[in-house]
C-alpha cells in the first residue's frame, strides 16, 4: 500500500527494481512495475493510481509505436524480450 502522506528522506533504493517505490510520497516496497516513461519502478499500489484511464489513453495515444504498455513488471519485460540496460536494475 502507497503512503501517500509520508514527507520524508528518500530510501537510497527510491526508484531502483525490488527497491522502494520512486514515487515522491511514497517509500513502499518492493517496487515490482517499471514505468517507461519515468524510467523507474513504482509499487503495486502507485502504479494501480498512477496508471488510471486517462494515464492509460494517453500513453496508447502518444506512444503506440513503443507497442508495449506504459508499466510493466519485470517478467512481462522479460516475456516481451525487452530488457535494457535502464530496467535491468538490482
């Protein structure tokens, strides 16, 4: 669950695969879904937040060419072939 009220320090882990969710109020962990559009990891509960409906349109609107959802877990990159330098991680 995201803790959408906490104010303060970063984990060094913030944003990093299976490390602390890289959203700002937020230190949650394990981050498990990449966002390729931020390049970093979010937890379960931010990114079932961040990636809401117009989230979702406008990545399919804008970024259709990537052929790949905006979020994706480790596994389904993986499924897909697609693991880079950047998502590799920890």
């Amino acid at each position: 669950m995201p803790y959408g009220d906490y104010d303060g320090p970063d984990k060094p882990d913030k944003g990093l695969k299976h490390g602390s969710c890289n959203r700002t109020r937020c230190q949650d962990s394990p981050a498990m879904h990449y966002n390729h559009g931020s390049y970093a990891w979010y937890c379960t509960g931010c990114m079932l937040e961040v990636n809401d409906a117009w989230a979702r349109d406008n990545w399919e609107r804008n970024f259709s060419a990537h052929n790949h959802p905006q979020f994706e877990t480790n596994e389904q990159m993986i499924d897909r072939g697609a693991l880079s330098e950047k998502t590799k991680g920890n």
